[in-house]
RNA sequence: GGCUCUGUGGCGGAACGGUAGACGCGGCGGACUCAAAAUCCGCUCUCUUCGGAGGUGCCAGUUCGAGUCUGGCCAGAGCUACCA
C-alpha cells in the first residue's frame, strides 16, 4: 500500500502541473535487481528474472489501475541490459576519470552463505539469513570516490531549500565534517621498520592530556606484533569475533592490551607513553590510531579507570579551581580554561587548538586538517541478481576494463541456486575469457554492482530512454534536476546521497549539466495498519476478522475473539497488509485515492482503516448524485438572487482555497475544502428555484469537477460528461480560474475582545476605518454591558479580524 | 549518548501571533421504511447558578492577545551511534 499512496501523491502533482499548463515528466521505472529475486529463487527455485518480471507485471497493472498519469512510453527497469550496459559504460568513464578505486576493505563476511554482508544485514553479529557468527574479512572490493565529493555534498545541502530541512541535517551528520590535526608519535624504538604512528584527533588543545596511545586491532603494527605474540594474537582474534550489532557495542566493555612499545610526546621532552591495542578504536576513521586523554574524553577515561592510567585535567570549567577541580566518572569535553598544558595555558580550547596546530607544524609533526565521516562507497557485491562489474583479471595485466565494444557484459541465464556462495562465481564457463590486452586467459570480475549503483542515475535515463548514450546531455538540460521528488524518509541518506553523488561525478565527466538531481524533495509517511492475533498467538489477516453483535472482535469462521495490536507498518510476517487490488475491485481507484489524500496531511504516517475507505466511497457516491441532479442551463441571468450570488462567491473562493492547498502539498485540507463545497452545493438545491441559480449549481459542479479531476480522475470524467456530454475531456481543460470580483468578500466579521478575551462578533464591511470599527465594537450591547464601570486606557485593532479592548478600573 | 521531529476532542486532523477544534471518521437523536440498508436533517470539548468559567503534555516568560514565539521540564517517534 505504500507504494500506492507514493505513486497517488506524485500523480495529484502531475495532473494538477498538467492542467496549469505545465509539460509534465511522469515516468515509471523498476529497481529490480537485488536480494529479494536471488531468495525467491533459493526459496522456490524461480529463476531471478522470471519471478522479477512477474512482479513488475503484478505491479504495473496495480499503478494502471489506480489510474496514474504515467507515460508508459519511458519505462524500463534497472535489470535491462540495455540499462545496466549503459551503467557498466559509465563506470569505465567513472574509472577512465579517476573515481574508482580497487582496494582491500575490512567487510563483514557470512561464512555459510559466502558472501560479504551490508552492516544493516549483520544483527546481533550473526548473518541475518544464515544465522552464522559474521567474520571480519579483509577483501579486494571496488569502490566509489564518494569522499572526493564530501565538501561539495555538504555545501550542496544549501541550495536545497525545497527539502525537508532533517534530510539535509541527516546527510550533514552522516557526512561528518570535522577539523583537527594529523600528528605522528614517534615510537621509542622502531618495530617492523615502523618508527612513527600518525593520530588524527579533533582536540590537539589536549595533548598535554595525554595518558596512552591506543590503535584498532586491525592496524598493521597489531599485526606485526601479532606475528610473535601469541597474547596479542588472541586478543585481535577476539576483537575481530566481536559483532559490529548495537548491542555488542553498548555492552562492549572497554578493553585492551598493552603491547610494551612506547611513543614520545610531541611537545615533552623525555616524556614516553605506552602503546595499547583496544576494542573501541575504529581502523576506518581517521588512521586507526588515537591519542587518549582521559580528562577530556569520556572513552579514554574509561579505559583509563579500567587499566589504571593517568587522568591529568587540561581544561578547567569556569567556577572550579585548579586545586579542588577533579574528575569524576565524567569526563570533562565542554569549555573552560587550559591548565597544566605548558605554553598552552590559560587559553580557551579554541585558541589552544590553533596554537597546538601551529607549533606541530613549525615542529613538521603534524598538521591541521579535514576528516569525513563519511567513508568511499563500496560497490561489490558477491551476488549474481546485479548488474556485472565490467572489469577482466589477468594475472599479467591487473585489472583490465572491458572494452567498450563488448558491453553489454551480459548475466548468464544459466545459473544454479543449489549451493552457497555466488552463483556467477561458480557458473562453468562465464567468469573465463581473454584478457582484452595481451589475450592470455583470464577471469572476469564476478561481483556485482550494489543496487543503490542502479538507482543513482536513472532519473537521468528517463529523459531519454532510447537513447544510445547512457545520459542524452540534451534532454537531461531540458528536464532536469526533478522538480519534484517524492519518497520515503528510509531514503534520506542512502539513495538521495549516493544520487547526489552520480549526479555531481556525471557533471564533473560531462555526462550533465546540473549538479544536483533533485530541486524539490517530499517525504511521505508509511502506511500503517491494526495487526490481530487469534488465541494461540498466531497472526491473522484484517479480513479474518469480524465483529459481533456486541463489538468484540472474533475471528470469522472460528469465532474464538481476537487481540487487535496497535497500528504499525504494513508488513507480510503480521499479516496486517491490505491488498491494493482487493481495494479497487472493491471500491474503485478513486475511492482508494481520495482516502489516501484525505486522511491525514502526506508526510506523516497514515493509518490506513476500513471505515475510512467506506467515508471515502460514500462521499465519490454523493458526489455523483449532487451532479446527476444539475443539467446543462448554464446561461446566466441578468437578475442574480443572493442565494445564486452567494453560491458563485462560494465556488470561486473554493477554487482559490483549493489552487494554494494542492501548491503546498496540503491535500488534506483542499479534501476539506471540497467537502466543504459539496455541502454548500447540496444546500444550494434546497433554493434551486432562485433566479440565476441554474447557472450558479452549473457552474459549480463544473468547477468541482475540475478540482477534483487531480484527485478523483476518473469521477472527474463522469461528473464532466454528465453535465455537458459535448465538453472536453476535463483532462483537456484548463484548471479552473477564480473570479477575483466573486473572491472578495461583502462584509467580514470582527471579533471584539476585552482584556483578550471573546465577548462579542460584529459584522463590518471589509476594510473599514478603525474608528467605524473600534465605534461599532464599543456600541455592541454586550460589550456595553460589560464596559459599565470600565476605563478603556488601549484599544488593538487589527483590520478585518479583531479589536481588543483594554480596559482599568 | 548525539542530532532531529512530534505532543490539540473518542479518532485522523484544521487554525498569516488575532473567534481553538474547520473538514472527515465514530457516536447520539430524528425523518423516510412494515422493518432494515442506503439516504436526508439535527446534536456531539468540559463545567455552569445560563451571566459565564476552564481547556491545545507540564512550568515559567515575552505580548493588548500564545496551540503558534522564548527558556526549562515530561512523554513519544525517527535517524545515528565507541567517528577520537
């Protein structure tokens, strides 16, 4: 159901665009490679493409029946060679522009079902199919230069005034820019020729701090000393055992090993500190080594309590004095004064910061610099259902890319499913083949591209699907960035970041001329619904359940009573899934439209209920009958009586009302308005025989028609060729223009108050003079009578709306 | 732990700092009907001595006036998480 309200909100805008006279872009497409496909075929021995196809298939005649304004004409999905050929063809301009790298990367790696895990498929360390204990592997992956672009994506966020301003706030965070120092300790003695550890670290100002040096047990110099130490050896092994799961990091003690060599401080002469391996330093930020000063972080400090190591205070807050001030269980990372840090003191951290830098620098130890978050994107995958890295390993020639002339790099059809581990990796004949340079045998890359790979560009495909370029540079001038994108918020930072990304690289290689896909960015909330559960704790479906005659739930054939669940996500395991289908065979596409737009406003989870489908149904059928009942008479009057007045005025103030929701994407309020308009419509029939009121009801069920058209398309139909079988499709109309003469109002209502508080209306005509008004108020019976005594010392009125008497006495 | 967001009737929710609760759902009463369904009409925040009084998570503040702005709490949700 989500994707159905997704797809509805997008076509309101689509539809409503189109009748402004906007030339609209309304494409569909399918991300359709992926997990999913490879399980179904595990599962039930489908192949992947098949079981794909028959899903799109499923899928589109949904989205067709819903009645989306889409232009089928564009429509590919991401599993088409003549798509992922053009995607390898743009990896190799990425690779020919120097932003891929090959590299060694720490993955996490099932050993049941051999292949690398996403950190969101690793729960309480184990793999989440298998169920097997997740390993760190060091494996050759490729990877995307995502971090070359780190300033531009965090400066880019700026421009994007039409996006939720969390979305940006979250990609800033995962972004993570921040500055400090780079600074090498030298090592007492040498070890395995290394002499020196390089340390990033954001707080040089507290160096004077300093009680350890600590590196991830995935460093080299563990390793080394791994080689000799068996102690050592075993407490990486653990680390390595340690799942990455939320879990396992909150309840992770601090802990360590001491490896015996020592590191001299950068600015004490003499001064020497000890070498540790711990469990919380993180070999992929900064350089997977930290200085610790105990103090001033609350990590270090409990690693320092845990073995006993020095906690020397640096910055003393303000109200402390350098004699009492000690630490605690906290460490002390806020403002202050520095102390005990030599040519530092008295400096605020700030200021010591930018001294520390300098003298690092002038001692050429160190330097100032930015460090990211964020981290390059790496891009294999060990699965077949992707699309294939076009790249040739030769054991003469390295990593060859495959020619352009022999992409498309096709997925076999004939894999077999029947035993773990990559099914292109094990397939007979594909992975062997030439070597493009120097025609020895060689293996082609048998990893596939990530899928977010897939969805990183097609927007730009849509602009011109046929054509043999990748990206069509004219059309893409044309149409992009997207105006309007509308999504969930699960894809705040994945997809929209790695968009961004492409979209900045494709610039850079000159594949496009914008530097950011999407202008205008939506986040639609989930489809929720109640879950229910029988006795026996199973789940049961919503139409399982039925109520009796005395309201309690039960289920429909069983009759034993049911437990109804608060509303939650839409989800296959709970059962508490409606099926889109059912819906409109039920109640039509309009129906299941107008409730989706009318229940709550779009960005906010809704709850999809029964009862609200059946409001909505009701209303399409009234409607239908409030319009059954208007023929075409639509020649005005001369004389026009004030009910026919009043409800022209009502239509056209409807139309203005209506044009500024569905601009602000407040659906659910323009839903109101129409209400609203249908029930001054049905009340207009009770006087149906007034002067010039023919011509009014016509012309506000045509009115209606029209505002509806964005929501209700097919009612929209309906009601247009009941009222004149000879008008224009209403898709061909314009969208309805409000008569500013009927807009304007006659009279307005004032509100007196006194001392802020309501104690009388008065009516005025719009705009009048504040002492007409603040007259009338004060001459208000009500008003008067509660005057008696009074003194008024200040009167506020603000035109049109209020007048606020002050009053003493 | 960090960042962000949200707290308004029985429910979903309206409300440029200016009449809180629009509109819908649900509920209650009535009309129509032999009856029901459908439909139509009315009522539906609380208290009230019928003058009013109180009310938008809690406590302060700014203002003639606060659901709206500011500060501090409380509760819930989302994201992120040993990022040095």
């Amino acid at each position: 159901m989500g994707h159905v309200r997704n797809y509805t909100l997008g076509d309101v805008v689509a539809r409503y665009k189109r009748a402004r006279g906007f030339d609209v872009l309304h494409p569909m497409g399918w991300d359709a490679f992926g997990l999913p496909a490879e399980n179904a075929a595990r599962e039930r021995g489908t192949h992947p493409a098949a079981w794909t196809r028959q899903n799109i298939e499923i899928m589109r005649g949904e989205l067709q029946r819903m009645g989306l304004s889409l232009d089928w004409s564009r429509e590919f999905a991401t599993c088409d060679p003549s798509y992922y050929g053009l995607q390898q063809s743009l990896f190799l301009d990425f690779l020919k522009a120097g932003l891929v790298d090959r590299r060694e990367a720490w993955v996490n790696w099932d050993p049941i079902d051999h292949t690398v895990l996403a950190n969101e498929q690793v729960i309480d360390g184990r793999g989440w199919r298998s169920g097997a204990l997740v390993e760190k592997k060091k494996l050759s992956q490729w990877f995307l230069r995502i971090t070359d672009f780190a300033q531009e994506l965090l400066d880019g966020l700026d421009s994007l005034d039409r996006w939720p301003s969390r979305v940006r706030q979250m990609q800033a965070n995962w972004i993570g820019r921040s500055e400090g120092a780079e600074l090498n300790f030298a090592l007492t003695e040498p070890f395995a020729n290394i002499s020196s550890l390089p340390v990033y670290t954001t707080r040089p100002d507290t160096l004077f701090g300093m009680s350890f040096l600590a590196i991830a047990a995935e460093h080299g110099l563990a390793a080394a000393l791994a080689e000799t130490n068996p102690a050592i050896a075993a407490f990486i092994a653990e680390c390595q055992r340690m799942g990455t799961s939320e879990v396992a990091v909150e309840t992770a003690e601090k802990r360590g090993i001491d490896t015996g060599l020592r590191v001299k401080h950068p600015f004490i002469e003499n001064a020497t500190y000890p070498i540790w391996i711990a469990n919380f330093v993180l070999m992929d930020y900064g350089t997977g080594a930290i200085f610790g000063c105990p103090s001033g972080d609350q990590r270090d400090l409990e690693f320092a309590r845990a073995y006993d190591l020095s906690v020397i205070p640096v910055v003393l807050p303000a109200g402390e004095t350098e004699a009492d001030f000690k630490i605690g269980k906290r460490a002390h990372d806020g403002a202050g004064t520095m102390i005990n840090s030599d040519f530092l003191n008295g400096l605020t951290p700030e200021e010591a910061k930018k001294r520390a830098i300098a003298r690092l620098e002038k001692l050429d130890i160190g330097r100032g610099v930015v460090n990211w978050r964020l981290r390059d994107w790496g891009v294999s995958r060990q699965r077949y259902w992707g699309c294939p890295i076009p790249i040739i390993h030769c054991d003469d020639c390295g990593a060859v890319p495959v020619p352009v002339a022999d992409l498309p790099v096709l997925l076999p059809d004939d894999v077999t499913f029947d035993r773990p581990g990559n099914p292109l990796d094990h397939h007979p004949t594909w992975k062997h083949v030439n070597c493009p340079n120097c025609g020895k045998s060689a293996r082609r890359e048998t990893d596939t591209f990530d899928t977010f790979v897939d969805s990183s560009w097609y927007f730009s495909r849509f602009c011109a699907p046929q054509a043999i370029q990748p990206i069509d540079r004219a059309a893409t001038d044309r149409w992009l960035p997207v105006d309007q994108y509308i999504g969930g918020i699960e894809h705040a930072i994945l997809h929209l970041l790695y968009s961004r990304f492409f979209t900045k690289a494709l610039a850079k290689i000159g594949h496009l001329g914008v530097t950011e896909p999407f202008k205008g960015l939506f986040t639609q909330g989930i489809v929720t619904h109640e879950s229910y559960k029988g006795e026996d704790g199973r789940w049961l479906y919503p139409d399982e359940v039925i109520r009796d005659d005395a309201g309690q739930p039960r289920h429909h054939t069983t009759g034993e009573l049911v437990t109804i669940l608060r509303p939650e996500k839409m989800s296959k395991s709970r059962r508490n899934t409606v099926d889109p289908g059912a819906i409109i065979g039920a109640y039509g596409a309009d129906t299941a439209r107008w409730f989706i737009l009318s229940d709550n406003p779009p960005d906010r989870d809704m709850e999809w209920t029964e009862s609200g489908v059946a409001g909505a149904y009701r209303f399409t059928q009234r409607l239908y009958r409030l319009v059954a009942n208007i023929a075409d008479r639509s020649k005005a009057v001369a004389a026009e009586s004030n009910a026919a007045l009043a409800l022209r005025q009502t239509t056209h103030r409807t139309i203005a009302v209506v044009t500024e929701a569905l601009e602000s994407f407040s659906f659910n309020t323009a839903v109101a308005r129409i209400y609203e308009f249908a029930n001054a419509l049905s009340e207009a029939e009770k006087s149906a025989e007034a002067a010039g009121m023919d011509h009014a009801r016509f012309e506000a069920a045509s009115a209606l028609a029209r505002l509806i058209a964005p929501m209700m398309p097919h009612l929209a139909e309906e009601m247009n060729a009941l009222l004149d079988i000879s008008a224009p499709l209403v898709v061909a109309q314009n969208w309805p223009e409000a008569d500013p003469a009927l807009v304007a109002v006659s009279s307005v209502i004032i509100a007196v108050q006194i001392m802020g508080k309501l104690r009388a209306t008065i009516t005025m005509p719009p705009d009048s003079a504040a002492e007409d008004v603040l007259r009338a108020a004060e001459s208000e019976p009500n008003i008067q009578r509660l005057l008696e005594g009074k003194r008024i010392v200040k009167r506020i009125h603000v035109p049109n709306r209020i007048v606020n008497l002050v009053t003493a006495g």
